[in-house]
C-alpha cells in the first residue's frame, strides 16, 4: 500500500469533515490520552509536577491559539479537495489561508498545542513531546511529503517552497495574497522578477496523469492522458 495518494474527488464539506475527524482523533490521543497515561505513570513512580510560574495561563491560551489555527488550516486544505493524511494527500497545491505564511501550518499547530498542554499538566515527561514531535516530523516525515508534493506539483511546489518559509513566518514580510474568487485550480506561474500565484488549466490533466502513472507501471494510457 502506497502511503501518499492524492484523495478522490468528493464535495467540499466532505473533505472538510473528515480533516475535522482526523483532527480531532489525532488531537484526543496526542493532547488528551498520551498526557494523561505520562502523568499517570509519573504519579505511580512518585514524580512530582513541574508547574511553572505562568505557566498555566500561557499554556491555556498557546492550546486555543493553536487550536484555532489548526481548524483555520483545515478550511485551508479542505478547499484543496484533500485532507491533512499522506493517503488522502489534496489534489490542489495550498497556498492559501495559513499557507501563505509557512509550509507546514498544521505541524506547526500541533507542536504549539503540545507545548500548551504540557504547561497546564506539568508532567515533566510531556513536556520533551512537543520538541520531539516537531523533530520527528521534521526529520521524518517532511522530506518523503516534500518529494511526494514535488512529484505532484513539480514547478509549482518549487516556487512555492522557494517563497514561504518552512516553520515561522519572515519577519517584515507580508504574506502573498490568496488567488481572487473564481481561480478553482491555483497554481504558481513564474514571471520575469516575481513569482505569482495563478491558475493553472493545465494542473487539472497532470493530476489524471500523475494518477495514472500510480496506476500503471507500463505508463499511461492515451484515455487517461492523451
């Protein structure tokens, strides 16, 4: 089984729905089970907490900040007919909402939540999950999402990687405008000086004939990419 695919075609809200469902999986087991079986397990070994002063309000409000920036994501990829999984990877290039400031808003999201959470806890074990989370995504998990987005995208996602920044946004810059309404496949198209984002009619064939290629190890068929 592959584990990038780009998502079959379905209506907005459902893609929306289920970026929201494996959200809230992922935030139920990473922010609320995993905490409670460490702090359980320091409890049984006689550790005590580790509150910090403060700590428990700039906890609380990093946990709503990230949330909220990790459902204003959501709505982001949804529109890029896909979800945040490899295997349900977006058919479109995001760019637009949160990813106009970094690559990759979600983990970013995640590894703040983390951190939220291991300030209101105190658990002395949970405070290393967010700084190894983040390592391990980015060690991990980035460079087979960036060579799946490069085959997918190709000159597009190089522009784009070329222009936002990984993990925190360039201070002074401002972010790049999302597309106007209307531009249902946006793309990025380079022009002499800048990079600008467009829509790329094209984008829409390659996607069959990236599928197809998956599909078939002979190559493609002229039905599918004729």
């Amino acid at each position: 089984m592959r584990l990038y695919r780009v998502a079959r075609p379905a209506p907005h809200r459902r893609h929306l729905a289920r970026t929201l469902g494996w959200m809230l999986l992922v935030w139920s087991l990473a922010l609320v089970a995993l905490p409670a079986v460490l702090r359980g397990v320091e409890v049984l070994l006689g550790v005590p907490r580790v509150l910090l002063p403060g700590g428990t309000a700039a906890g609380a409000v990093l946990l709503v900040a990230a949330s909220a920036f990790g459902v204003r994501c959501a709505f982001a990829m949804a529109r890029g007919e896909g979800t945040p999984v490899p295997f349900e990877a977006a058919a479109r290039l995001v760019v637009t909402g949160p990813y106009r400031l970094v690559r990759n808003p979600m983990a970013l999201s995640g590894t703040t939540q983390a951190l939220g959470v291991a300030l209101l806890v105190g658990s002395p074990l949970y405070y290393g999950v967010p700084f190894a989370g983040g390592l391990l995504w980015h060690v991990l998990v980035r460079p087979s999402e960036e060579r799946f987005l490069e085959s997918l995208f190709g000159e597009e996602h190089h522009a784009y990687r070329a222009a936002v920044p990984l993990w925190l946004p360039r201070p002074g810059r401002r972010p790049r405008p999302a597309p106007p309404a209307g531009w249902t496949t946006p793309g990025v198209r380079r022009a002499p000086g800048r990079t600008t984002i467009a829509a790329g009619r094209h984008h829409a064939a390659r996607v069959r004939r990236w599928r197809c290629r998956r599909a078939s190890r002979a190559g493609c068929c002229r039905r599918c990419c004729g």
